[in-house]
C-alpha cells in the first residue's frame, strides 16, 4: 500500500484505456499509437482507438436507433440500460457501473460532452437525453476509465458529442417513419458552404408515440442551426439548439400484476415536460506552425416540469374506510354526496375515498387517509461558460511532444420548487387530488405523523478547472502521457422556506477542491499489435440535491423532499487498466481488429442513500468504498459482404465497506417482526444492485446484393439485484416477502434492413424484440398497496400490531422492457 502511495504522490494516474485523455491528434512517422482528446478539441469521425469506442452518423443512421441512447444500448461494450423510467427517452445509461440518469438523486458518474459544454445539468448533475438533437450528431466517442480532463463526474468515463457543420455534411436529408405504437418520427436537415469562407448547417427531429404501456404517450421536438466561417488559420462557429419534450413514463410495476398485464402501471400519470435553450460559440486559430489556441463561450436555459401521480405509502396500514360521524359532517358541509353512513370496509371497497376528502377539509390526518399524492416539481437552471486552451507541438529535449494547457469556468443558478397535494387512487390507477385546508403536504396537519414535502431552493454552482497533458514520444513506437486537472466547486443553497442555516433548512454553502492526476504509457511494437496502460484519478462534487438531504437530524423522502444541509465530501474515483489490442489484414474488405483488457476502478468516499430507523425516512452520506472492476473483449471483423462485431464485459461491482441502510421490503431486515420496516447491512463483497455481472453484444451484417443490407443484432445481459436487496439476503415467502429480489437473464435480438432504390432515396425496416422476449432491466423490493387482483388494499393483515402499526406486504417491482415491434422509414438524400 505505502508502494502504491509513493507512486501515486509521484504523478501517475491513469486516463482512460487507449488515452483519450489529452491534447491534439498529430501525424507521427511510423505506427499510429494513439490519439488523445480533450473535451473541447475535436479530433475528428475515427481518430480514437481502442480502448475509446467512436460512433459516427452513418453508424447512427444504419442503425435505425431511435436516438444516442438506444445505439449505446445495442451497440457499445460495456453499456446496459436501466429502464426504471419506463420511457424510451428516459434511460439510464450505465457503464462500467456508472451511471448518467435523468432521474434527480441518481448518483451521476459519467459526464457527457456537447461541442465542449458539458451536458450534465447543474441541479443534480442530471442528464436528459431527450434534449440531444440526434439529426445534429457527427461524431460520438466514449472514453472509458476516471480521465481527470473531462471534469466533475466522470468517475467511469466521459461521452464526447461533436455536431455536423456545414462542411462536415453539406445537401439535404429528409427521412420520415411510422411504426408500432403509433409512432410517427421525422428527421431533417440541410447545410453547406457559401462565399466568404461560410458554411451553415440546420437540423431537426420529431417524435411521437402512444407508448407500449398504459398512459405514456410522449413527443419530443428538437432543433439545430450552425453557422460557421473559417480561413487558412481561423475557424469559428456559432451554434444553437432547441428541444421542447412532453415524456410519461411510468416507471416500475408490481410483479402480479405486471404479469397478468405487461402494458400495466402501478401509478399514473408521470410526466416530465422539458424545453431547453442552448448557444455555443467556439474558436480555434492557429497562430503559427507549432502553436494554437482554442475555445468556447456558451449560454443554456433548462425548464423542466413533472407531475406525478404516486402511491402515498404513509396510508398503508391505516384504516381508510367508512367515514365517521364528524367527516360525514364535513362531507355534508361541502355538499360531497354518496357516500356511505355505515358499513364500508376494506372487502367491499377496492379504491376508497371518501375519509381522504374529509380528513383534508379537517386538516386532521389527510396524510393517513389519503392513498394517493400528486408530486408537483418545476427546475428553472441557467448557466454559462467558457473555457479555452492553448495547444503547442514542438520538441523536447529532442523528443516529439504535444503540451495542451487550458481553463474552464462556468456558473450556473437554479430555482427548484416541489410540493405534494393529498390524493385519492381510482380504478385506472389514477390520482384525484383533494381540496382544503389540509389538502397539501406542508406539516400542518393535526396529525403526529405529518410530513412536510414542500421545497422552494435557489442553488447556484461555480465551477474553475485548470488542466494539461503532455504527450510524449519516448520512442519510435512508446508513447507516454501525463495529465492533470485542478477543479474549485462551490455550491451555495438558499432555502427560501426556512432560510436560516440550521437542522431543517436547505441553506448552506459548501467549498470543493481537487487535484487529479493521470498518466498512460502506450507501445505498439508493430502496426498489427499495441499495448496500453493507465492509471488515473477523477472526483465528483455532492450535487445540490445530495447536500440538500444529508442532515440525520432531520431525513427527507427522495425525491420529494429535501432537508437539511451538513457538507458531504466528494467523491473521488480511481482507475487501473491496461490492455492488448490488434489487427489482421487479409486482403480486400478482409480485416479482423480486436482489444482484450482489463480494468479496476476503485471510489471512495461514495454517497449513499441511508435509511433512518426513527422515522423511515432517510439522508445522504457518505461511506466507504465501492469497487468496479472486470475484463472486456472486443472484436470486429469484414469478410467480404459480412460484417461481424461482438462485445463482452464482466463486470463485478462491490461494496467494500460495510453500511446499514433501509430494508424494509427485504424478508431479512431487522423489523420487529415480518411485514415491518426495518434495516439491513451491507457486509463487504455485497454486490452494488442494478448492475449485471455480464454483458454480451453480437451484430452480424451482410450485403447479399448492392443495393440490400441485411443486419441483426443481439444483446445478453445477466440478471441484477434488485435495490432494497443490497446484502442479496432476500427470500421470498410468499405471504409476507413476494418475488425473487432479482432480475433473471435476458437476450434480446433486432432485425433491420435496408434497400437502397436509387442513389436519392432508400427505404428501411426495422423489427426490435424479434421474439417478443419478456424481460426487465431493473427491479426494487418495496412495499405494494394492491393485492393480486389490483384492489387497493390498506391493511393486508390484521395482526400482529405492534407499535400501532400492522404488518404490510412486499413486492419485488420491475421495469420491464419494450415487447416487439417494427418501425419502416423513408429516407431521401440530396
């Protein structure tokens, strides 16, 4: 260990597989060992190598994917999806078992890029996809590992997205498509270049779907222009994007009732609606042979809505039946009608009501009577930024060298406000919301278990980076390169409810520092075979959310509530890999390429989500370590006509400290008796959940004639932990504790086809699902409010009663994935 330190103190630290780490792509004399990126320089479509996967348009487009998100999905080692959102636009992108969601308190641990800005938003470090024109997409690259000059968050690695200009893809393109679900989609663009040394470029995309379950239908609209100008030394471009997104997706499903009907949803409407604004300028100008200077400058806006309709778990256990003399007065009083003077009980009243709206005209316990919650949010952020580097190539000490040297700031402010109105569940799973006095969650009620879910927070976010990387040639074929970042993160919260710092109050401000080291060495022997190793550090600071409940003294629900602000300490991430990769060349259109490589990414300092055994309740914190680790093999060949590409990950994720958190949905937790609430412990070597332990990927394409493509696609996937079953100790017993705590494995396989009719236009098919595989990718242990039947049912058991509180039943809930179904388009080109 005292080794490892010494070595660490002494400057290495690794960056990311092949090295997409550093500074600009250079023509060497002899083998191509690797070319290295920061987020602002664009290096072009193709020059990363292994271990960086690139994508580019035609790869997009070839694949009929939907958008980014569903290309990484099929295509990309390492990369599986957790729907828990249960939207097509909404995934959870996860690699290497790190996450970029656009779930608010979802640990983020990629970064994602866009023309140098930095896409994860600043409230919650949150990314949403479906603010990413795909029209717009040139190039897209994933850099695996901790690389520090990618910034906050890429504790797994960086997505770098590069936009088409006029240039890159002058013409128009046009490409319209329908298919199951009623899903309509449209996709346009156009550019090209005009006197003056300009060029412009514009895009857009519609989508619109009725959605395969209940309730979901979505639209999302996106929008792009470029205009750019440039000389033998200059090039400069202004860009700006649009997107205004309508998205219901309704999340996870009791697993009855999830298989008496796969279309069904626990809960609805879940709604998030999106519109976002974003400008970017960016530069570069030589100003001689060996030295050049970049930058950017950009503004965004992100308003963000959402509307929930949720299960109010503080109901469950209660009595919520027949009205008593003095809400049947309140009723009267407020001119309700129908409801029953005696007799309504739990087995002659599936959905009931009636207590819930008098207890809310009362402003007694609406928050014991009450099965439902609407859960209102609105997100306001504006940030902006610039960063700028200088890139210089010249000698040292007779060795070839690229020196970058750069900075980065950027400042965002945000307004969150959250509130939570009493509600009723109907029979379509719907939420009827209450009137009066008490109809809110605001901790007023006459009632000891009152909650107050109300936030209004203004956060604001600064952020100075500094950073460089030299590479070095040391050799003919032994590349070496150094990085390192500094970032300064401030974080101030204002609580305009209790503004006062303090137990219960969101204010506070909070002070990040830290220095991340990286280094890589790459040797390529010959041109058919190289070698790589890296070592790096990365770090993300707590998001305002996390810091917005972190105090025990006062827990929250998330993600409807905040409270409290104690510091929490960022993490900080460090990766070990190394790999062998390599070439075959066998003629013309004969080639094989493949990389084997291993990787050890270690956190600590993580943040977790703690149960809190008072009140049920819980707090952020941090704790321990967290290891992710494993083996990739990757391989690509051409045959003639056929192409072949497969994709294999191990993955082990693991606690490596032990931890106590919320259990009360595992049959193992330490309730008072079965059905209670109660914690559980995470012991070391307990795996992370929602993250499987292989990933397997296989594409196969042929051209039987000139102008057909055939192409199928596989994707494997082990089963997962379900959250809730952190110690992997759950076991169902059918009366108390229902379903597995676990995902089984799954394979899914896409089909897809193209005809191209004249150089103009061409005609596609695609059919994913192929053999309507049933299948889910994420689950939780949780305690359900349905019975099988789905009947609403308050009380499943009578006894025993403990504390005055009554035993509930547990279900494994699942976010199942799409069932079958095709999708034709027509693309034309000019």
């Amino acid at each position: 260990m005292q080794v490892a330190q010494l070595f660490w103190r002494a400057g290495v630290a690794s960056a990311a597989l092949v090295l997409p780490l550093a500074a600009s792509a250079q023509e060497q004399s002899g083998p191509d060992i690797v070319v290295t990126a920061t987020p602002l320089l664009d290096v072009g479509e193709g020059a990363l190598r292994y271990p960086a996967q690139t994508v580019s348009d035609e790869q997009l487009q070839h694949a009929h994917a939907t958008d980014l998100t569903e290309y990484l999905k099929r295509f990309s080692g390492g990369v599986f999806v957790n729907e828990t959102q249960g939207n097509p636009l909404q995934p959870d992108i996860n690699y290497r078992g790190f996450t970029a969601s656009p779930l608010l308190g979802t640990p983020q641990g990629l970064s994602v890029f866009m023309d140098g800005v930095r896409l994860n938003q600043p409230f919650g470090d949150i990314v949403s996809w479906d603010l990413i024109p795909k029209s717009a997409i040139r190039s897209v690259s994933l850099v695996p590992g901790s690389n520090p000059l990618f910034g906050r968050n890429a504790l797994g690695g960086a997505l770098s997205i590069r936009t088409k200009d006029g240039t890159s893809d002058p013409g128009y393109l046009l490409e319209i498509g329908t298919g199951s679900l009623a899903r309509r989609t449209l996709e346009a663009q156009a550019g090209g270049a005009i006197r003056g040394g300009f060029d412009w470029f514009v895009s857009g995309d519609a989508f619109r779907e009725r959605g395969w379950r209940a309730f979901s239908a979505s639209r999302a609209y996106q929008g792009f222009g470029k205009l750019g100008w440039s000389n033998a030394t200059t090039q400069a471009h202004l860009s700006a994007s649009y997107a205004d997104t309508d998205l219901n997706g309704n999340g996870l499903q009791e697993q009855r009732l999830l298989d008496a009907d796969r279309r069904s949803v626990y809960t609805q409407p879940d709604t998030t609606r999106n519109r976002s604004v974003l400008v970017n300028l960016t530069a570069k100008h030589s100003l001689s042979s060996v030295l050049s200077l970049s930058g950017n400058a950009y503004w965004r806006r992100i308003k963000t809505r959402t509307y929930n309709g949720d299960v109010n778990d503080t109901a469950l256990g209660e009595n919520l039946y027949q009205p008593s003399t003095v809400e049947r007065a309140a009723l009267t009083a407020a001119g309700v009608t129908g409801f029953p003077l005696s007799g309504e009980t739990q087995a002659n009243t599936p959905f009931p009501r009636y207590r819930c709206i008098a207890e809310a005209l009362l402003d007694t316990e609406p928050n014991e009577k009450c099965n439902g919650l609407i859960n209102r949010s609105t997100t306001d952020q504006r940030e902006w930024g610039a960063s700028a580097e200088a890139t210089l190539i010249a000698p040292l000490l007779g060795l070839h060298q690229t020196l970058t040297i750069g900075a980065s700031y950027s400042d965002s402010q945000a307004n969150f406000a959250q509130s939570a109105q009493f509600a009723y569940l109907t029979a379509d799973r719907g939420v009827v919301g209450v009137t009066g006095p008490g109809a809110y969650a605001d901790g007023s009620q006459q009632s000891e278990n009152a909650f107050d879910a109300r936030v209004d927070l203004h956060g604001g976010t600064t952020n100075l980076g500094l950073y460089g990387t030299e590479s070095l040639m040391l050799a003919h074929t032994l590349r070496v390169d150094l990085s390192a970042r500094y970032d300064r993160t401030r974080v101030g919260n204002r609580d305009r409810i209790t503004p006062r710092a303090g137990t219960g109050s969101l204010t506070g401000n909070h002070r990040f520092a830290a220095f991340n080291p990286a280094v890589a060495i790459a040797w390529m022997p010959s041109t058919r075979l190289g070698f790589d190793a890296a070592i790096a550090q990365s770090s993300r600071a707590p998001s305002a959310i996390e810091l917005g409940c972190s105090d025990p003294a006062s827990p929250c629900r998330l993600p409807n509530a905040l409270a409290g602000d104690p510091p929490l300490d960022q993490v900080r991430a460090t990766t070990f890999e190394a790999g062998v990769h390599g070439s075959i060349q066998g003629g013309v259109r004969r080639s094989v390429t493949w990389r084997i490589g291993a990787f050890r990414t270690d956190s600590r300092k993580d943040i977790l989500f703690v149960a809190n055994d008072a009140s049920g309740f819980g707090y952020f914190r941090n704790f321990g370590r967290t290891r992710r680790q494993g083996l990739d093999l990757d391989a690509t060949a051409t045959l003639g006509t056929v192409r072949l590409s497969g994709h294999y990950t191990w993955l082990d994720a693991t606690y490596r400290s032990s931890e106590r958190v919320g259990g009360s949905g595992n049959s193992s937790n330490n309730g008072a008796a079965a059905g209670f609430d109660g914690t559980i412990a995470i012991a070391k070597s307990d795996r992370i959940p929602l993250i499987p332990r292989s990933i397997a990927k296989a594409a196969l394409g042929w051209d039987p004639i000139r102008r057909v493509t055939l192409d199928l696609d596989m994707i494997a996937v082990s089963g997962v932990i379900a959250r809730g079953n952190e110690n992997g100790a759950h076991a169902p017993d059918g009366v108390y504790y229902l379903g597995a705590g676990r995902t089984r494995p799954y394979g899914v396989f896409n089909l897809g086809a193209e005809w191209r009719v004249t150089k103009v236009a061409t005609l596609t098919v695609q059919l994913n699902n192929l053999f309507d595989k049933a299948y889910a990718t994420a689950a939780q242990l949780a305690a359900t409010a349905f019975d099988g039947s789905g009947r609403f049912v308050a009380r499943p058991f009578a006894a025993p009663v403990i504390d005055g509180e009554r035993p509930l039943v547990s279900s494994t809930f699942y976010a199942p994935g799409a069932p079958r179904s095709v999708s034709l388009s027509m693309r034309l080109r000019l």
